[in-house]
C-alpha cells in the first residue's frame, strides 16, 4: 500500500504539482506577452506609416525638381532666378517660398519685400544660405553629384555622401555619424513623445545599474534617432544635385528642397515647404490607408511639439505625447512621430484579465480534479486492503466458528456412542448440547451461504402476508431452551393480536435468531434477555422488535460500523468471542430488503438494544 501510494505520489502528484505551478507562474507574464504582441504589431503599422510619410517627402522632392528643370528649359537660368519665387509658386503650390542662391552665397530670389513670407524666409535662412553662419541642419541630399564619379569624394575636408547607396534614413544617419560633418555636433535629444511600450522596456529593466540607465533609455526610445548636424549650406551641397534639408528656427520647423542644373551649376534652386499644404497631404495619405485596424487604433502624425496634423481618427482626443507605439518618421522631419492610439487602452488589460481567469479557473479546477482523484484512489486503496483484511480474517473467524461446535458434536457423538454415559439425565443433556451445536452450526453455515447469495444479488425471498408475532414465537420457542440452559434470564412481551407484515418467513426468523444470538454472545456476567414486539402507528403504522441485553455493549464510535460486511467490534482475539462479523449485516439486508430497517440504540444502565423494524401490511 505504502508502495502504491509513493509510485502514485511520485508519478503523479508531483508532476501535477509542478505542471499547475508553471501554469501559474506562465499567468503572470499573460497580459505582459498580449501587450509585447499587440505592440510588435501595431510598431508595424507605425513604421510603415513613418515610410509613407518619407515617400510622400521623396515625391515632393521629386515633384519639385521637375517643375524647377521644365522652368529652366522655357527660361534662361540668370532672367528665371530673379522672378523664381513668383513662377515657382505658381508652378509648384507647394512651395511657401522659392530662393536662387548663388554656391558664392548670393540671394538672387526672393526680394524681401515681395511677400509677408518672403520677409519671414529672408529673415530665418538669408545668413545661412549666404554661407555667413553655420547652423544645425537634418540633411537628405540626393541625386548624383553634378563633377563627381559616383564614389566618397572630400570636398575641402567635408564630406558628402557616396550616391551609389541607398538614401534610407538609417543608411544616411549612419553615414552622417561617420563622416567629418558629423564631428562636428551630433547632438542626443529627448523625443517629443514618449510611447508607453518603451517605457515599460525600462521599467522592465529596473536592476541594470546606473551606468546602463542611459543606455537602457535610448534602447527604450526615449532618445531621438534623429540628430542634427552643424554646417554651412555650401558645404553641405557638396557636388551633389539635389537635397532636402531641414532645420528650426526659433523654433519652428522649415523643409528646404534644392536642386542644380548641369547647365547653371552655379545657381541652387529651392524651395520652403508650404507645412500646411504637407499636412493636409499626409491626412490623405491616412485616408487612403486600410481601414482594417482602424476600430481598434488611431494613426496619427505628430509634429515636433507632439500636436497631430494628420490623424486617422478626426474625432479623437488623447494625450498626444503618450501613444501607445510611436516611430520617428525621419531627418525629412526630424522629431516628427509616426504615432499609434489605442482608442480603448483598457481592452487590453480587460482581455489579458480574461485570459488570466479563465486559465486561472482552468487551473484551480485541475488541481482540485487531481486532488479530488488522488483522494479518491488513496481511500479506494485503502478501502480495499481494508476488506482484504477483513476477508482474511473471516476466513479464521469461520473457520474457527466450524470447528468449536464441531469438536463439542464430535466428542459428546463419541461418548454416547461408546456407551460410556449410562446415566439418562447426562445422555440427554449431551444430546441436547449435540442438536444446540448442530443448529449453531447450521446458523453460521446459512449466514454464510446467503450473505454470498445477498452479495452477488442470488437471493430469492418468498414475500407473503405473515403474522410477525407467530414467526417471533415459534422462533423464540427453538431458541428459548438454549438460553435457559446457558443460565439466561429471558421475557418476551408479544402482543396479543396478529401483527401482519409482507415477508419471508426463513428469512425474518433468521434476522430474530442472528439478534438473539449476539445478545446471547456479548452477554458478559449479566444474562439477561428482553425480547418485544409493538404495533407502532407513527410516522406510518410499522411493527418494531427490539432485542435487548445488559451486556458488553457496542463500543462508541463503532455504532455503524458493526452493520458492515465482516466487521467485529469485539475481536476474538482480545474478547474471546468467536463470530464472523455477517451476523448484522445480513440483518440490515433483509430488513431493507422488506422495506425496514435494523438499527442499534444504546441502553442506558449498559448493554445493548437491536431494533428491527418493518412495514405493517394489510392482510387482506
Ligand atoms: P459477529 O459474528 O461478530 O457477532 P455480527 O455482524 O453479528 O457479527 O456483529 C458485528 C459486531 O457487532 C460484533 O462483532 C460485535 O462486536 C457487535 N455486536 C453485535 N451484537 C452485539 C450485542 N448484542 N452487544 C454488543 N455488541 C454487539
């Protein structure tokens, strides 16, 4: 047993154990995994957000250098640069401003005075296109140069970039950090906005020390990519034919498109971007995204104060500076955001709770089943090598029941057929022992028998309208003289009309012997019998029989027990008194079997009283 129970615990139980902690444990990362998901996802969406926002720039710059080289087609270059800010902004709307400077760092177009923006523009950028002050600019500069093999070439120790690579952004940005402009200043700036899957990045990493805090934050994105670099407009030309350059000034951002041509390459056309128009052509561009996310999540662009100038979902307001993933779209517009909103941040908690509950019921419920089962097992065990044993001691207990009476049958046979005992009186009294014996054996031996009929659902009753208190009398008048000559005491109080039960004559008659025998059996010193019968009426009319002695008494707590198949609550061993333990639990069958009952009530003043009651039939 002990055995089966390690295997079980070993096999089973720990496994469970371990399986249901990990399960928990793996509860607690839920939300945190749903929310990693979720962010990888919809980064996806901001970055390709961010890419459109590039190519809508790239296709303004292309745009812009088509319309300046069909003007230099129609125009000669000097006559075009004097009235280019006019033309250009007829031609090409998107320009807030156009500008001729000479590589020597004249101002050819605007006049100052022309327009309110030409003013503003002059004001802002005169000092830096005339090659008079460095400044801090976000380049892009694209387009072969116009006297150069396409490889890395110095221009008076300053450096452009190799044409023959690709213009990505992060290419750009890396080749900026290498090249000698770079040196210069590349400053590290906070982002305008700080997306809450990268600050949990950070708290996520709350133990790295001090020295990596820095680190951490710009791995978390709370740093710009985005770094500005400090040069003259002339050097950052360079050779090269064209370029979008950008850079704030008091603030505010301006977008500089410049293009040159072969046949006037010492004039740089440009242009400032009209940032309203740019806006209005990034909302169209979000219009024309899919809408498949879009119950779910607002795209929007920020600019480098964090406000929204285009947004998938005009009617939404949130904290601009808290979205929930965000990508910086780039030095086209540098600290601009591509941003991603949850419009209901709280569906992601409630969904990963949901998650968390339902496996957290699944859980509880598997540890109780494992639980419950294990229990289950142990006490069938249990309950087993219980019966196991009670068997094996039945067997001695019958065995030992035989042989007794057996020995007394044997030896007093075996006097008197010897003729040894003359004397009639003893001859009889021996022969009367000899028919007690055979019957006590006949007892044991029926019980036997029927107990294996009731088990296997083999025993047949014949029910029929009988007088309970006839089968009492006939059966108290075979077991009365037995009594009297072990020295009891016995009354019987019958009543004096028949009482009608529907039953099975043997079979009641041997429930009345069984009871009177185990009064006779745990009788100790006192011998005294009381048998009798009443005709009850309440809660329906039943006939009740009590046996009662003044006996040894059912020990506490074995008050149920004694009705269970084999089970003896006074063993042989330590009471000396034999029996099978099937008397009582052969009694309580047949009893039900008759629509009664067989129960032990305690005696007070010691002893034992067996109620059997049953049924009142009507003998009609
Ligand atoms: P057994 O063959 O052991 O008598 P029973 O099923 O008739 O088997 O009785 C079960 C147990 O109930 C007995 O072993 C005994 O401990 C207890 N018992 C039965 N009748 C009495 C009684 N009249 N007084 C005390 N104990 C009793």
């Amino acid at each position: 047993m002990k055995k089966v129970a390690l295997v079980f615990v070993l096999a089973v139980f720990v496994p469970s154990l371990v399986l249901a902690w990990l399960a928990v444990r793996s509860l607690r990362d839920q939300q945190f995994l749903l929310e990693k998901q979720q962010s990888l996802l919809y980064q996806g969406q901001a970055d390709s957000l961010a890419r459109d926002a590039q190519e809508l720039l790239a296709e303004y710059q292309r745009s812009f250098t088509a319309a300046t080289m069909a003007l230099l087609r129609d125009q000669n270059p000097q006559e075009l640069s004097k009235t280019f800010d006019e033309v250009l902004r007829k031609e090409w709307p998107m320009a807030q401003v156009g500008f001729v400077v000479t590589l020597a760092g004249n101002i050819l177009s605007p006049s100052p005075s022309s327009t309110p923006e030409a003013r503003t523009f002059f004001s802002c950028n005169s000092r830096f296109l005339a090659n008079r002050e460095s400044a801090e600019v976000y380049w892009n500069q694209k387009g072969a140069p116009l006297n150069a093999p396409s490889e890395l070439k110095k221009v008076q120790g300053t450096g452009y970039l190799d044409k023959s690579e690709p213009a990505t952004s992060s290419g750009l940005y890396d080749s900026l950090k290498n090249s000698s402009l770079n040196s210069l200043n590349n400053k590290l700036q906070a982002r305008a906005v700080v997306p809450q899957q990268a600050l949990q990045n950070l708290d996520a990493a709350p133990t790295k020390s001090s020295a990596n805090q820095k680190q951490v934050a710009e791995e978390a994105g709370n740093f710009s990519k985005v770094a500005p670099s400090e040069t003259e407009f002339r050097q950052l030309i360079g050779e090269a034919n064209q370029g979008t350059l950008a850079r704030f000034v008091d603030d505010k951002l301006n977008v500089l498109f410049w293009c040159r041509a072969a046949s006037a390459s010492q004039l740089v056309f440009g242009a400032q971007l009209a940032l309203p128009r740019l806006s209005a052509g990034l909302q169209q561009r979000i219009e024309q995204l899919e809408p498949a996310p879009q119950n779910q999540i607002c795209l929007a662009i920020l600019d480098d104060k964090a406000r929204p100038v285009a947004k998938s979902n005009p009617a939404l307001k949130a904290n601009w500076k808290r979205p929930f993933v965000a990508t910086e779209i780039g030095e086209e517009l540098p600290h601009w955001e591509a941003a991603v909103y949850l419009l209901n941040p709280t569906a992601l908690a409630r969904s990963a709770q949901t998650i968390k509950l339902t496996l957290g019921l699944l859980i509880v419920v598997l540890i109780v089943a494992i639980g419950s089962g294990s229990w289950l097992i142990v006490s069938d065990l249990n309950r087993q090598l219980h019966l196991a044993r009670q068997k094996t001691d039945f067997v001695s207990n019958v065995s030992h029941e035989l042989k007794t009476p057996l020995t007394s049958i044997r030896m007093f046979s075996e006097l008197l057929a010897e003729g040894r005992v003359a004397d009639p009186e003893r001859q009889r009294s021996y022969l009367s022992i000899i028919t007690a014996e055979a019957a006590r054996l006949t007892r044991l031996i029926n019980n036997v028998l029927d107990f294996a009929r009731i088990d296997r659902g083999e025993k047949k009753y014949q029910f029929e309208n009988c007088d309970l208190v006839g089968v009492v009398r006939e059966t108290v008048a075979t077991y009365q003289p037995q009594l009297e000559a072990s020295g009891f005491h016995f009354s019987s109080e019958l009543p004096s009309s028949p009482v009608w039960v529907k039953g099975d004559r043997d079979s009641l008659a041997q429930v009345i012997v069984n009871l009177l025998s185990n009064a006779e059996k745990y009788a100790d010193s006192r011998k005294e019998i009381d048998l009798e019968l009443r005709q009850l009426t309440s809660p329906l009319p039943y006939a009740e029989l009590k046996v009662k002695d003044r006996g040894l008494g059912v020990p506490k707590g074995s008050e149920q027990k004694i009705f269970e198949q084999f089970y003896r609550a006074h063993d042989s061993l330590n009471s000396g008194i034999q029996g099978s333990g099937l008397g009582l639990t052969l009694a309580r069958q047949v009893a039900r079997a008759h629509g009664g009952e067989v129960v032990y009530e305690p005696r007070s003043g010691g002893g034992s009283c067996f109620c059997l009651r049953l049924p009142i039939s009507n003998p009609a």
